[in-house]
C-alpha cells in the first residue's frame, strides 16, 4: 500500500485531495493520486467514505481501491515521502484512524484480480418508434452524450479489452472509449438480453472467461442482461440499471468479492 508522509502536518496517510469545480469524484481521486505519488493507477473498488471536521468544517473523503501501473514518485511541496508497505505496516505507521477505517475496508475483501464493467447501453429512443430491426436500433442523441460521457468514467479503470452484445446501441455505447483508448469493440451474442434469457449460466460463465484475459475488460450490454449478471454473480438483489450507468464487479478466486453501481457512470 502507498502511504504518503506530508511535512507540514508531520504526518503519514493516504493519497487524496480535492475535488476541482466541475469534476467527478472518481476522476478527482485518479487525479489526486497521480499528483501526489506520480503513479498512473487503475481503480478497482469502492472502498469507504470518511467524515470528520477540520477546523470546525465537516470534511468528507471518498475512497477506492486502485491498482499502480505505472510512474515514478517525486518529492513536492506537499509530499515529502513515500513508503510501499505491507497491510500491517500500514496499521502501525498511518497516523489518524480515519484512514484505519480505510485500510479495515481494504482488507475486507482479497485483492481483486480483474475487473469487469458491466455498462447497459445509453439512451436508443423508444422501440416502438423504430421500424427496423431492433438489433440494428442506433443511439439517439441524448444517448450519443451519454456515450461520449463514459470515456472519463471508464478510463478510470484502464481496461485492455472492450465486449458488446450484437447490438448497435450497445456497440456504439462503448466506441467513444473504446476509440479513444486505442482499443477496439470485439462483438460478443452472448451478451444480449435474448442470450441471457435463453441460458443465464452460459452467459455469467461468459463474463468470468472473459475477465480472466485482462485486468480489467468493459462489457457492452442491456436492460435485462446487466442486472441478471449482477445477481447471477455477485449476489445482489436489486441490481437495476439505468441507460448509460455501470456495475463495477471486482473479481477474485473465481468469484465476485464485490460489486459497485455506477448510476451516474455516463454523466
């Protein structure tokens, strides 16, 4: 784990900052992370919020579990030093038990092994409205928003791979990322809602053969599909999912050790 030493407070804790005006929570702590250890990260899980007061103010931190990829540590003005140590080490060198509770989060669940985000498709009009073949039915315009709204919020986890279901709506949700990354949009059926529903354990199975090949892979699905694989695989009852938002499961041993909605991934 990094901990961060900062002179003025003459303290050790854990990498975080602020957010700017206008900015996501997420981005701002890949941000913040980066700024203050020089290191490029990929973000796996949610953690924990923390809340106490700082001059009389209330003060609240998000925190998420991320994996380093790369970069190399430079002292600033406010960092001084920088220390990888094990779980343990951490217990005893942090010096405030606000981020003890972090660390007690962190070592709840195993480490992930890979990552999958699991996106429902962005906005595609009203079905009824489309005369063609629904497989062919295209994003409209708030969903082509929603689609470019998701290469910040996907970029966070720094997938090697990107999978669709065999429709053009899920497809053209995840291109925008997808092209920006340099990656392209492989087309999977058995990601459909019709695949789903015909074998469900087929297609959960599909999701853990995929996760396997990367640390972190996006898949491209619908309304049905995204919350029946949630539950299928991480055990969550009402796993909902509105057009254009996000399951994050972090995978481990085989199995899902947690799973975070996203409901406003594409925004």
């Amino acid at each position: 784990m990094a901990l961060i030493r900062r002179d003025r407070y003459d303290d050790w804790s854990l990498p975080k900052g602020k957010v700017e005006s206008g900015e996501r929570d997420l981005a701002a702590a890949v941000r913040e992370v980066n700024e203050e250890i020089g290191a490029a990260v990929a973000v796996s899980r949610w953690l924990t919020q923390t809340e106490y007061r700082v001059g009389g103010a209330p003060k609240t931190v998000r925190f998420w579990a991320m994996r380093y990829l790369s970069g190399d540590f430079a002292a600033s003005r406010e960092v001084d030093d920088l220390a990888w140590v094990s779980p343990a080490e951490a217990r005893e060198r942090l010096s405030h038990d606000t981020d003890r509770s972090v660390l007690d989060a962190f070592t709840a669940e195993p480490v992930p092994e890979s990552v999958v985000v699991l996106v429902r498709h962005a906005k595609a009009g009203k079905r009824s409205a489309w005369s063609g073949d629904d497989r062919l039915r295209p994003l409209d315009k708030a969903g082509r928003r929603q689609a470019r709204g998701l290469i910040g919020f996907l970029s966070a986890f720094a997938p090697s791979r990107v999978v669709s279901a065999d429709r053009v709506r899920c497809e053209h949700t995840v291109e925008p990322f997808a092209h920006a990354a340099g990656l392209d949009v492989e087309i999977d059926p058995a990601f459909s809602d019709e695949a789903y529903a015909d074998d469900p354990d087929a297609a959960a199975t599909r999701v853990l053969d995929v996760a396997k090949s990367a640390s972190a892979v996006v898949i491209s699905s619908q309304g049905s599909a995204v919350p029946g694989l949630v539950s299928r695989l991480a055990g969550v009852a009402d796993a909902s999912a509105r057009k254009g938002s996000a399951w994050v499961l972090s995978l481990a041993d085989g199995a899902a050790a947690s799973a975070d909605y996203y409901g406003k991934a594409s925004r």
